[in-house]
C-alpha cells in the first residue's frame, strides 16, 4: 500500500450558527458541535481510506469557548496518526463573528476511526506520511494517544 500525505486529507468545512442550534444563552449546542466535528472528521477518514469508515473513539474533547448564533463555524480535520486499520483524526473549530472578523478557537478533539472492508470487518490502510514539522509532532503525538488509547481498551475488556 502507498503512503499518502497528511495533505490528501484535510478537510474544511463552514457551518452558521443558527437558532435551532442553540440554548438558552444562544450558545451552540455541544452535542451539534460534536455531531458536526464527527462529520468533518468523517470526511477526512473517508479521504485517507478510500472506504467505509467507523468512529471507535473520540479522546480529548475540549471545549474553550461558545460559539454564538449568527456565528460562522470553521472546522478543519486531518488525520495526524494511523495504525493497521485505524486513524486518529484532529479536529479544530473555530468560530467567526462574521460582523467583525473576529476569531476564537472553540473546540478541539481527537477522534480514532476504522477502516471497514465490503463485510463490515476492519481492513488495512495506508501509512499516512507527514511532510512538515507540524504533522510530524502531531504524528508523534498520535502514536502515544494511540498506545494509550489501545491499552485503555485492553483494561476496560478485563473489566
């Protein structure tokens, strides 16, 4: 299998704030952003496999500030890490005041997905290869998740 580019997998979509996407406060709703974040990442999956394409896991789930009705949502997904048949995917969003311009970063996570083949069972992947500096920390950075994420899953079947 060929190695493909961190690149090949980006993503970026842009989603409005609206009032049905919102609580009281006129904050987006957490469970919308993490619906929209699993799609954004999804895509990226989707462009690395080349096939049918699972969430196993969603670590790291940070919210750090609200996005605000009227505001613009900019998700932006790659997949940082792969293993055999699965792939760590980072997704950053941030929100946009579209009057001023002003940007803040809103949430972030890492979500794990795997590959599945035409009977539903996991497949092998690609390798995915970093080129600059950046994705070769995130690279690293996904390998330690990765063990930890696969010793956690080890603990949590004895249990």
């Amino acid at each position: 299998m060929s190695k493909k580019t961190v690149k090949d997998t980006q993503v970026i979509m842009h989603e409005l704030v609206l009032p049905n996407d919102t609580n009281l406060l006129g904050n987006v709703l957490g469970g919308r952003v993490m619906h929209l974040m699993d799609m954004c990442a999804a895509m990226s999956a989707y462009k690395h496999a080349r096939s049918a394409v699972v969430t196993a896991s969603v670590d790291q789930l940070d919210f750090l500030a609200p996005a605000k009705m009227g505001d613009i949502m900019i998700l932006k997904s790659s997949v940082n890490f792969t293993g055999g048949s699965s792939m760590e995917v980072g997704v950053r969003i941030e929100s946009e005041n579209p009057k001023t311009g002003n940007t803040r970063h809103t949430v972030s996570a890492y979500l794990t997905f795997v590959s599945l083949n035409e009977n539903g069972k996991p497949q092998k992947i690609s390798n995915v290869n970093p080129e600059t500096e950046i994705e070769h920390t995130r690279f690293s950075a996904g390998r330690e998740r990765y063990n930890q994420r696969r010793d956690r899953i080890k603990r949590s079947k004895n249990n």
